[in-house]
C-alpha cells in the first residue's frame, strides 16, 4: 500500500516571535519510503493538540528541546498499523504514539502501544485515557493529594486534562470548582461533568464569583493557565493548600504574566509545585486502567473539539492557545 | 523583690501604614503586680527580634492573630526565674519563652522551658538553637531535603536562620551558597561559616556572580528574602529543585513584590513550599539535639547584633528590617 501513497506533513518553519501564527508551519507532501527491517507504518487516524507544543517551537532553555525547524511537529496520534516488518505489530493492530502532524508515520514501534479500541474510543487514548487523563491523575493523586471533603478547583476545567480532574474530585467525595470561559463551557461542566460549581473567568468578576463558588476556601488547585486566575485562586486558598502545575498557557505566547502577592505562599503555607507526566512513567499504567475503567463504565465522561484533516491543524493549534476549543482539541486525520 | 520594681515595656502605639516607624512603638513604665499561684516572674536577659514581628503589626489576614495595639509587643525572650509561685520552677532557673518587650514577663509557666546555659549560652536559645536553627533545620531536611553532592543556596546567608542553613548543608556533603547584603557579610559567610561562595546582592550583579558561585546550578534554595533575590535565583534552579520559603523579608514593609517568571517552575519542575516551624513541633526535640550538640561543641558557629537596653529595641528591628543587622538581632535588656 504504502509506494501508492504520499505521506502530507506539517513542518516547523520558522519560530514565531510573540503570538505563534500559521506563517510558522509548512505543509508538504512527501512518498513514502519503503519499509526497512522491524518498522512499523501506521495511518494516523487522530492528531492530538496541546499547549506543550507551543514552548516547543521557541528555542528558549526548557525541559524539553526545542522542536527542529523543517522537520514534522511533534505531536501525539492515534491510528492502524498498515503494514509492518516489525513482529510485534500487524496490519489491523490499533496503536497509540507519537506519530506528529502527518498522515502516515513509520517507526521501530518504541513508541507505539497496542490498544483495545472496543470499550474506549480510539481517540480517548489521546484524551481521558491517555497523556492529558494521566497528567490530572497525577496532579490530583501525586501533589494535590486530594482528601474527602477538601474543595478542589481546576482552571481550563472544561479541557482534556481539567474534566477528568473535576471528575475524579468528585468521585474522591471533594467539592469541585471548575474554572472555564464562557457561559457554555461552564453550563457543560457543571450541567454534564457534575462539577459543583464553575465560575466563567470572562465574566469580569473572577474574584466574586470564587469566593461564591468556594466559600469554605479553596485546599487544592489544579493549574493550567496561569496570570490573573491563579493570582485570584491563590487569594481563595486555605492554609497548608497544595497546589498542582501543570500549565501556564496565558505565559506561553509571548510574555510571562507575574504572580503578583508571591507572599501569599508563606502566609498561607502552601505547596506549588511544577511537574511533567511524562516523567513519572511509573503511575502510567495504574492511571490508565483505572481511567480505562471509568471511560468504558461511564463515569468519566469527555468532550472533544475535531478539526477535519491535516490541514487545519495551525489554525486549530492557534486556537487551542486563546481558548477557542470545547474539549480535547483533536485533529481527525482519515 | 517584684514589689520594689517597675516594668518597662513596650507597647505596639499605631499600626504601620507603609514602612513601620518608631512612631508605632510606645515606651511605658508600669509597676509589677504581686504574683498569683502557679505564676512565674523572669527578668528578661535578651529579647529576640524577628521579622515575622513586622507581619503581627498590621492587621492583614495572615496565618497569626495580628498584634492588638496597646498591648506588649510579642517577642521571644531568655531569662532567669527571679520569682515562682509555680512547682516547675525555682529562682534562678534559666528560661527560654514568649515573654514579649519588656524587662519582666509574668506568666503561668506554659510557655517557658528550663534551659542549660552552661554548655551553650543563653542567647543561643534564641537563635542557633531555638527557633531561628529550627527553622533552618526544618526548611533544610523537610521541605528541600539535602542530599550530599547538591547545591543549596540561603539569602540572608549571615543571618540567625541563613547561618545555619548553610552550615547544616555544609555538614550534609552539600555546596553551600550563601547570599548577603555587602562585602563583608560574605565575608564572613565564607571565611568564618565555611560556606563555599557567598554572592552580595548589593554589588550589583546579581545574576553573574549567582551563576559563578553555583556553576552547576542551584538544587535547594531556602528564601528568606523574595523580591529580585528570588527572581534571580529561580533563573539558576536545576530540574526538580526545592524552595522552602521561610520569609520574603522585601515584601514585608510596604508593597509585595511579584514573582517576574513564573513560567520557570513548571519549566523546570519546581517545588516552593511555604512553611511556618511553629506547625511543626514534632521536630523540635530532634533539631534542638542535634543543633544544642553542634553549638556546644563548636560545630555550629552563630553571630549576634545585640543592642543595648529595651528602649533600642525599636530602632534595631527597624534596622533589622533593612538589613542593618549582621548575624541574629538581640536586644541585651539586663
């Protein structure tokens, strides 16, 4: 199959300075090479987005190297093995990986994981049940250490990562806060997700609005954006409260938004602390059967904003930065 | 003897707006009462000053009750037993407690411990081996938990908590860095503590001279003081550093200072924890121990600013507050 077909790529081509902008990536087309001795090709079905690729395409000192210039961004995916001269693999064998923004990806299978695609949806692999499930299982097992009874609050709640933490909140018996812009996306996660409460960071009275949603203070939040909401959580939050950072995305374009009364970490006694899921292999596969369990069960419910083929992943990358997503921001690729 | 004396004590006048002045303190002269069962009466040898004194004199939320005006400061205090209506204690005894500003403190003993002041001397118990070298030992094994090899920086490295930090690190196979306020309390720092660099942020160049002095970054940092000083050192941290955040003396009188990057700790894994070693009283006994045994055996070194006579008390904790003092600041009230 595979000498029939070009393979269509989006490439990094230039860094952006300030705001990222479709000028920064490049589509292509490119055959598709043979396959070599133990690689696998997989036709990517669902290319994940997320905020991490944003500190990719700077060059600046991070945790990760930066994403080559002129080279495929990087980027997770979901797809079937189309052919495969790796004996772990067959055509047919649905995989989850890090195909990156193409169509096709060829690989020596390292970094591809065979999964049921019968009680969870294959897409969920990138979602609930996969990088985006785990990052907010950690936070809230690993750091938070959400207790019975304990307010948690989340930013972004309505997104991959913060439904599943409002959710599993709830299911550890705490009350849960969610933090979302736009009446809709509150509506759902309160409404469909079974927050308790969500307060509309756009409604121009953020701070009103937390006190009224969290009136015992706030013990553990859950950190994806960053700048004026988390000055405003922090005022909310109760003495020995913890704090899980997963995201600063008001910082990612462009310039870093200060924490403002830094003192507030000493008056109250808490804990901020910063991590990557990613390095912290070991909880993986509890954290997947366990959000396997609940996605094919129905209790861990999920929402997915699709962008219709390759093409339109700069535009729905660039939006995902400001907010405009519902959900896990998926790119559906077949 | 209580009957032939007077007590000077000072009270809090008015709370700070902005900079605390002399103006908030009052001196006042009244007599002492006659003693009660199960009373103590102490003649105070040194009271301590602490910047945790200048938070209890405004009336902002804070982890503490603020400081009700009109009433003797709060302080730390040694002393000796002049008087005793209590069983647990006899004339001559020497005490470690909260005895406030003032020359006698008469209380039912709770809050007083004997102490030995022939292998360490008595002034010591409120510094190397009182709350200040608890403080230190708790942010150091607790919160940053030092390992031999690391690189640990302290601000306000040659003060009553930053010495011994520093010196504990030091006795944990540890690089210590310590960073000051002027040539010669680096000087110090280093010649005299054993420190391995000492940085003064008063030169000028803050962020090169940090970089030389941990040219392999900076694993464990204990802050003391905030502002730029935290700024700067955050930009050094390695990957999955640790700050125990002890003070942030800078934002204490007046405006709170901001935290400039707070990208920087999801970059590289940061954990900050805020941290008050009154909450933690289970460590106590274990720290005094071990800092008694090391002060008593010369091991643990310690410097005072001592200032002379109760009426000095507000000028040196104004001085304090800026940095005038240069090691742990007494007031010698006998």
């Amino acid at each position: 199959m595979a000498d029939v077909h070009n393979n269509r790529r989006i490439l990094l081509a230039s860094r952006p300075e300030g705001e990222a902008t479709t000028a920064n990536f490049k589509l292509v087309e490119t055959p598709l090479a043979p396959l070599n001795d133990g690689e696998v090709r997989v036709r990517n079905h669902y290319l994940s987005l997320d905020p991490y690729m944003r500190g990719r395409m700077s060059d600046a000192k991070s945790y990760a190297d930066p994403q080559p210039l002129n080279e495929v961004m990087i980027g997770g995916t979901v797809g079937e093995v189309t052919e495969s001269r790796n004996p772990s693999f067959k055509v047919g064998d649905k995989v989850v990986g890090v195909g990156g923004w193409q169509e096709y990806s060829t690989s020596d299978g390292t970094d591809l994981r065979v999964v049921d695609a019968a009680r969870v949806p294959l897409s969920a692999y990138l979602g609930a049940v996969g990088m985006p499930g785990v990052t907010a299982w950690f936070g809230l097992n690993r750091i938070i250490e959400a207790k019975a009874g304990e307010t948690i609050a989340v930013s972004a709640a309505s997104g991959a990562v913060g439904s599943v933490v409002g959710q599993l909140a709830k299911a550890a018996g705490c009350r849960a806060i969610g933090i979302a812009g736009g009446a809709e996306k509150c509506r759902y996660v309160v409404e469909t997700l079974g927050f308790d409460a969500c307060v509309d960071y756009k409604a121009g009275k953020l701070r009103d609005d937390l006190k009224a949603a969290a009136p015992e203070g706030i013990d553990g939040y859950f950190e994806n954006v960053g700048g004026d909401v988390l000055d405003a959580v922090l005022e909310q939050m109760n003495a020995h409260g913890r704090i899980a950072l997963c995201g600063m995305i008001s910082g990612y374009d462009g310039q870093p938004v200060p924490i403002k009364t830094p003192t507030i970490f000493l008056r109250q006694r808490l804990k901020l602390q910063g991590f990557i899921v990613t390095e912290h292999m070991d909880v993986w596969p509890q954290a997947l059967k366990e959000l396997g369990e609940r996605v094919a069960s129905g209790k861990l419910l999920f929402r997915e904003s699709i962008a219709e083929g390759l093409e339109a992943a700069p535009e729905a990358f660039l939006g995902m930065l400001r907010g405009k997503n519902f959900g896990k921001q998926l790119v559906k690729l077949i």
